[in-house]
C-alpha cells in the first residue's frame, strides 16, 4: 500500500517535469520565427531606411510598445537594476545596440536568405559558452547540432567547397557571434530581476547607446520617407520582433538554457527562406530544400528530451 501513492503518481510527475521544457521550447520557436521576418525586412528597407537609423527607431517603438506593460515594475525595481547596471551595460550592447545594427547593415548588400543561414551558427557559440559553464550537452543534442549545422553549411556554400562570401555576409557573421554571446549572458541574468524590468532597461540603453550614431547618420544621410512601405515593417521589427520576441526568447534560455533554445535557432534559415522566397522573390531550389530537411531533422534531434 506504500508503494501505490508513489507508483500512481510518477507519470503524473514526469508530465509535470515536461511541461515548462515543452513551454520553453514553444518560446524559443515563436522567437525564432518572428526574428526570421526581421531579416526579410531589412533586406526589403536597405534602399529606403539607413541601416543605423533603422536600428534606431526599432527601439524606439519597442520602447513605446513595452513601457505601458513594464514601466511601474521597473520603477519599483530601479535600485536593483542600478546595482546590476555593468549587467545591463553588457547585455544592451550586444542584444541591441550592435546585434541588430549588423543585420541591418548586413542587408544592404546580402540576401535575407543568406543572413537567416549564417545566423543559424549562433547556436555553436551558444553551446560553446554553455559547455565552458560546465554544463554537459548529451550526445544527442550535439549530434543534433552538428547536423542542423552541416545543414547551414551547405546552404552557405551552395554544395561547393569554394565559400564566397559578400560583405554582408561578414557583417552577418559579426552579429551572429554578438547575438551568440548575448544569449549565453542570460544565464547570468540576476533572477530577482523580473523579465519585463530586463527588457526595458536594456531597450532604453540600447537605444541611448545608439543616439550619437543615429544623430550622425541623420546628419550626414538625410532622414527617409515616412510611408506605408517603410513605417509598416518598422512597426513590425520594433513591437513583433523587439517586443515579443525578445521576451520569449528570454523567457525560453531561463527556463531550457542557451544551447536547447539554440538548437531550434537553426529553424531560422528554413523561415528565413520561405518568407524571402514567398515576400522577396529570392530564389530556392532542390539543394534550399535538402538543407531545410537536414536542418530540421537536426532540431528535432537536438531539441529532444533526454531521457
């Protein structure tokens, strides 16, 4: 009669065990996807909207978006966000300030299909810092990982051994390696810090880190043309893909750490080319789909539960 209570609720335990790591999951993909449209919009405003002044106003209006939600939290956390302010320091400059300045700057002269693809390596750096942290990855995760990358891999290189690489695509590189280290940072994140109190402050310092460089900007490219065509995806980047996704995405590493959420990360190429290839017209043929098959067998792979 002992051993009942303990045997009937064992499944119920796994089940429960299970839930917030199918949940962190779930937050990682959403992020994964909307952040795949943010591509596409750089590449549609990289003749309309200078890259730094892009990056710019996307803050401003994830500021805007966030603050009703975040701002009396905040207030009442500002002592604890002044003490953790090196933190936050960090944190903005490379998820904010540099990582999305690059990807803007990236798409003046790569393809939204190519910066989804080089973004994916993002995850190796996740794992990387997650594994010097002491934590052990499994084989399986790994396994999964090196197949969802030699998936990206041979999108980069089109089947070829000879990687041509366009400046946009080096730009690219530069913030993945920013938006890797990012990632990894959240798990030094302070718990007591609240997620929407994280999210403002950083919003904030970013933004303020970037106003010399878009006062510049403006002065030496003029301003753009507040039209249906260059407002509508601002609003997008700055309340979808700032916003929410940053939110989730933040909320997914405390709750599967970096390298999990890192290895649905590598979905970002196969949205980033479907929405390029369905908004932009950029091309995909049988060697886009083969990669997209190896990519996602590597996340399923990866992203399994151990048992």
């Amino acid at each position: 009669m002992d051993q009942t209570p303990t045997t009937r609720t064992a499944p119920a335990a796994a089940k429960a065990a299970a839930r917030p790591v199918g949940i962190g999951l779930a937050l990682a993909a959403l992020a994964t996807v909307v952040w795949s449209g943010s591509f596409v919009t750089s590449r549609a405003l990289h003749d309309s909207v200078p890259p730094i002044q892009h990056a710019f106003w996307r803050w401003i209006i994830a500021i805007a978006a966030v603050a009703p939600f975040a701002a009396r939290q905040t207030w009442r956390q500002r002592k604890l966000l002044r003490r953790h302010l090196k933190f936050l320091l960090v944190a903005s400059l490379l998820g904010v300030t540099v990582y999305n300045t690059l990807v803007n700057q990236a798409g003046m002269t790569t393809t939204a299909g190519n910066m989804g693809m080089i973004m994916a390596a993002s995850p190796v750096l996740m794992a990387v810092y997650e594994r010097l942290g002491g934590a052990r990855l499994g084989a399986r995760r790994v396994t999964g990982m090196l197949v969802a990358c030699a998936g990206v891999l041979l999108l980069v290189s089109k089947g070829s051994l000879d990687m041509d690489f366009a400046v946009g695509d080096l730009w690219i590189i530069a913030a993945a390696l920013s938006f890797g280290s990012y990632s990894a940072l959240l798990k030094r994140k302070p718990k007591e810090i609240g997620g929407l109190p994280f999210l403002l402050s950083t919003f904030v310092l970013g933004a303020l880190m970037l106003l010399p460089v878009f006062v510049a900007s403006y002065a030496v490219q003029g301003g753009f043309e507040p039209t249906a065509d260059t407002v509508s995806p601002l609003l997008y980047v700055g309340v979808v893909s700032s916003a929410v996704a940053f939110f989730a995405w933040n909320k997914a590493i405390s709750i599967i750490g970096a390298a999990r959420a890192g290895v649905i990360y590598y979905l970002q190429p196969v949205c980033v080319a479907l929405l390029s290839f369905a908004v932009l017209g950029e091309a995909m043929g049988w060697l886009q789909v083969l990669c997209m098959g190896l990519i996602l067998g590597g996340v399923v792979l990866g992203a399994a539960r151990t048992k």
